[in-house]
C-alpha cells in the first residue's frame, strides 16, 4: 500500500509542480520572445532592402528627368544659336559696307 501523505508534503509537491510549470512557461515565453524578434529583425532587414530598391527606383528616374530635361535645353539653345548664325549671315554684308562708308567716307569705292 502506498504511505498517506501528509498535508506538508502535499503542499510541497504542489509547489514543485507550480515551479516546474511556471520555469516551462517562462521558457516557453523567452522563446516566443526570441522568435519574435528574430521576425522583427528579417522584416526590418526585408523593408530596408526594399526601400533601397525602390529609392534607388526614384532616383535612377529623376536622373533620367533631368537628363531629359537637360538634352531639351542643349536642344533650344542650338537652335537658338543655329538661328542666330543665320541673322548674322544675311547681315554680315550689310554690316561690312556699312563699316566701310563709316571708315572711308565719301566717294565709296564699293559702288
């Protein structure tokens, strides 16, 4: 048969498997902890790489605008330069003669 078991040890046992179970559960809950901060850390590291790659996006595409934007200045500017090459061409003559009646005034030789 087995021995009666006195209120002492019973409590006693009772507070053993308190322990026991409470030591479980603060393993249990470190664990959880641990797993959940290595998810905070894999999701902190993945929106990194991901803002990364999509500010690296944005600035290849602003570059883009800008060199865009630049090629259609350098585009006016040569035209404005072309045009003006042409007014001083047709000009030029007129600019030469009367330079020349302004230097040797009088009877023009050029006539």
């Amino acid at each position: 048969m087995t021995e009666p078991v006195s209120p002492l040890q019973a409590i006693n046992q009772k507070e053993l498997e308190l322990r026991r179970r409470i030591e479980e559960a603060h393993r249990q809950a470190e664990a959880r902890i641990q797993a959940a901060r290595q998810e905070a850390e894999q999701i902190i590291a993945r929106a990194d790489r991901e803002g990364r790659v999509e500010a690296e996006a944005l600035y290849q595409r602003e570059i883009e605008e800008a060199q865009r934007q630049a090629k259609a200045i350098v585009a006016a500017a040569d035209e404005d330069a072309t045009a003006l090459r042409c007014q001083a061409a047709e000009r030029l003559d007129n600019a030469a003669r009367r330079i020349v009646e302004l230097v040797l005034p009088g009877d023009s030789f050029l006539t």
